[in-house]
C-alpha cells in the first residue's frame, strides 16, 4: 500500500484535468455560449499548436505566465512562512492569541478587492505589493488550518518535554511543527490556488503586468483567443502545483505519521 501512495496524486491530476476539460466542453454546449466569446478545448489547442502564429502566441503566453508564476509563488511562500510562525505563536503565547486573532478575523472578513487600491497605496505597483496582496490570500485559511494542527500534538508528550525542562521552541520544532505536517501540506495546496488568483488580481488592479493584466486587455481589445488560452494555462498549473504538494505529502507525512 506505501508504493501506492505516490500514485494516486498522480492519477487525481489526471482525472481533475480530464473532468475540467469534459465540463469546459459541455457547459459551452449546454448554455450555447456566443461561438464569439468562447473557445473550446480545442479552439486553444489549435490557437497554441497549429495556428499560423502558433509560435508567437505561446512565447506570448509563456512570457505573461512566467511573470504571474513568480508574483504567485513570492506571495505563496511569504503567506505560508508567515501563516506557520504566526500559528506558533498562537499556540506558545496565549495572550498573542488572544490580542491578534481578533484581528485577523476582522481582516480576513473584508473582500480582497477592497483592500487592494489601500495595499497599493501604501505598498506602492511593484512586486512588494502583488507579494502582499497574494500573501494574505494564503495567509488566513493557512493560519487556521496550522493552528488547528499544531494544537493536535499529543498532550502527553508536550507535558513531557517540559518535565525534562524543554524550553517552548524546543517543543514546537520536535513536537509541534511534526504534529502539523498534514496541516501545513494541507495548506500548502490549498494555498496554491490562491494564491494564483492573488497574484492575478493584483497583475489586474494595482502592477498592470503579467496575465492577469493581459486578461483585463484581452476582454477590451476582444482578443478572447489569448484570454480562454491564459484561463486555461493558469488552471493546467494550479492542478498540476496541487498534486505536485499532493505527491511530496503523500512520501513525506508517513515518516511523521505511522506508529
């Protein structure tokens, strides 16, 4: 059954993608969208593979995406580190607990499109404010997620280390933080799409660059080739960066989980 493990995020990828492009289709056909505004899965393939200016649209794409890549993944990695020191702290201090996490309930409850013209405001246009803004879209559902695992250590063992003196970070790296690996890869992949959908909003709102810029100028200028091939890129890498965390969880969490 261990040799199996890494399998199955493999054959889930599969199947999310065969199910995305099966109801792409079908939805199309269903609601018999305008073939002026729509393309098909095959309309993008043909647009990227076998069109006159094949080459150019996907030096185009790849360019657009590349940049949202790195907005995504600057704004993932900031969002889950400080999404896991935030939770420690919440477990090890009980009065941090008690004075930021009404906080960050209140901040989690105001709409991301709000709060963008104010973080570009005072983060400025460029890459500090997509980190942020894509950030904090990570940052809550990961805080809770963390915290939830942290406080699942074994008690026992917790009170344990501290009868032998263990100081609380000493805890938290060999109790806790062990404790909350599925947590952590949990939020990990959730993270991952949120963290697209941040980046490209703040392409779209405040940096003016990378696909999700590029979507907003497509649906203006009509150019619907480009913006169903840029939905569909940014799908195909969410699925594939979601089972990629999906198949690391699935040979790393049996070392912290079994017996």
């Amino acid at each position: 059954m261990t040799g199996r493990r890494p399998l199955r995020p493999l054959l889930g990828g599969l199947v999310v993608l065969g199910t995305v492009v099966g109801l792409w289709q079908v939805l199309l056909s269903v609601f018999a969208v305008d073939p002026f505004l729509a393309r098909t899965p095959a309309d993008v393939w043909r647009y990227l593979t076998t069109a006159p200016d094949a080459a150019a649209h996907r030096e185009r794409l790849a360019a657009g995406l590349g940049h949202t890549l790195a907005d995504a993944a600057l704004g993932f990695g900031c969002g889950l580190t400080s999404a896991v020191g935030v939770a420690l702290l919440f477990v090890l201090v009980r009065p941090v607990r008690q004075a930021l996490l009404p906080i960050a309930v209140l901040l989690r409850s105001v709409p991301l499109v709000a709060m963008t013209p104010l973080l570009t405001l005072v983060f400025g246009r460029g890459l500090l404010a997509t980190a942020v803004i894509a950030g904090l879209v990570v940052f809550f559902p990961a805080l809770v997620t963390i915290t939830h695992g942290l406080r699942t250590a074994a008690r026992h063992t917790v009170e344990l280390c501290r009868a032998y003196g263990a100081g609380g970070w000493t805890i938290a790296r060999a109790v806790l933080l062990p404790a909350a690996v599925p947590a952590i890869f949990a939020s990990a992949r959730i993270g991952v799409p949120a963290a697209l959908i941040g980046a490209t909003l703040a392409e779209w709102l405040a940096t003016g660059r990378g696909l999700g810029y590029e979507m907003l100028q497509d649906a203006t200028t009509f150019d619907y080739d480009h913006l169903w091939a840029a939905v569909a890129a940014l799908t195909l890498v969410s699925v594939l960066v979601y089972n990629g965390f999906a198949l690391v969880e699935s040979m790393v969490t049996p070392r912290f989980t079994d017996g």
